[in-house]
C-alpha cells in the first residue's frame, strides 16, 4: 500500500533479540500517523513521536522534491502537497490545488521558479565558442548555455562592471518563450544582476515550460503511487479509500 494510516513504529534498538517471550527492553525510536511510499526508500511520513517526545512535523526520505536544485516555489508547493497525500486528500483535490499552483506561478517573482543549477565547465565551452554573441557551441548543456547567455548579455547591454559566471558559480536558470534576441534560455545569479536582465527574463519567463519538465514529472510519480493515473488539466473525479 503506497498510503499507510495508523499507529507505525520503528523500532531502532533493544537490549536483546525480538523473539517471543525473549524481549526484556525495547526503545521505539519513532511513531508515524500516516506513512507514504513512491517506492524503496522513497518516502514520507506525519511523525508523532520521536525517541518517546511528542511531536508533529513532516518527515521525508529519499524524495527529490526537496533537494535544493529544485525551484524555491516547487519545494514549497511540494512540501504541501505530501501533507495533503498524508491527510488522506482524495485526487480532485490534489488536482485543484495543482491548477490553482498553476494560476499563482504566473504572478510569482522568476527567482522562487528559476532552476537552480552549479556551473561546472563553462571555460570548457568558452574555449570553443566564437565571438558571435549569443552564438554558443552545439551540445552545451542548458544550464551552462544559460549561464553563458547571462555572460553574453552583460557584453550585450555594455556592462563591465558586473561579475560574470565561472566554474564552480551558482546560477538559477530559465527557459524563454519566443523573444526579440531568440534566447532559449538565460540565468541569474540571484544578487547584483543587473536591472535591464532581471526586466527581460520576467517578461520572456517560459513557466509552463519550466512547470512541465521539473514539477510535472514529480507530481506524477505520487499519482502513481497512488493509483491515480497521471495528472491532466481536465481531471476526471476520483475518490480515494485509505484503509
């Protein structure tokens, strides 16, 4: 069962072997309300009680969702949505809740649904790009590409004085919809960007790309999970039993 409700335990340590009749001390490290499983040590789980103090806190295991190259709106939302699978929230529900996510990215700052990323062999790249701006090698990497765009564009609008990617820099990048300087994609470095870049990624911003190839997968695996198909944005009503 991928939604377990109940009283769950994990038992950590005790002082002899759980045979029956043989358990002189046992310590129950943990006691969970509600346990959700995606697959094999992937999981998250309502703790109630931990090393015998009462508690109440989410806890999650092996789910990328919370990983920090994950966009800052996305953790959030995500984060949400494993309480509301947690509270037993049926697939309509979830639904609702995710097109109502949908209508409120389009007024989020582009930070918080940006791709975070590290940069690693952008010098690689620069070796063999030409002086054309904006013209980068084929088979770079988006997130580099992107890192790479945001270097061009400060030579683009003349700014000299800004710090440009490098290896080893942490960016946070978007995909483009169809714009005036034909940009797949570009990044920021998320302080001291310049005005001028920050105007023109929040007018071009692709978010239902970006929605698309980070969020939507991961919203399908707990479906999945829990035998709800896949997500659409035509839900067909669903209702679902915990038992």
């Amino acid at each position: 069962m991928p939604l377990i409700s109940g009283c769950l335990s994990s038992t950590t340590r005790c002082s002899s072997h759980l045979a029956f009749n043989n358990i002189k001390s046992c310590i129950i490290s943990l006691i969970a309300r509600t346990l959700f499983s995606v697959a094999k040590k992937r999981y998250a789980q309502l703790v109630i009680n931990s090393e015998g103090v009462p508690v109440d806190k989410l806890e999650i295991k092996g789910l990328d969702v919370v990983r920090s190259d994950f966009p800052t709106a996305f953790r959030s939302f995500m984060k949400g949505m494993l309480l509301d699978i947690l509270h037993t929230a049926t697939a309509d529900e979830c639904d609702k809740k995710i097109q109502a996510f949908r209508t409120e990215m389009k007024t989020l700052p582009v930070l918080d649904v940006m791709i975070p990323s590290g940069v690693k062999n952008i010098r690689k790249y620069n070796e063999v790009k030409t002086d054309d701006i904006f013209k980068l090698p084929k088979g770079t990497p988006v997130h580099t590409k992107a890192a790479m765009v945001y270097n061009d564009f400060l030579t683009y609008i003349k700014d000299n004085k800004s710090e440009r990617v490098n290896n080893g820099g942490k960016i946070k990048y978007a995909f483009l919809i169809e714009n005036p300087l034909q940009l797949d994609s570009c990044a920021l470095k998320g302080f001291n960007d310049p005005q001028e870049i920050v105007d023109y990624i929040a007018q071009y911003i692709d978010r239902n790309a970006i929605f698309e190839s980070k969020l939507k997968n991961k919203i399908n695996d707990f479906y999945g999970a829990l035998g709800w198909g896949v997500y659409n944005d035509s839900p067909v009503v669903t209702t679902f039993f915990s038992f």
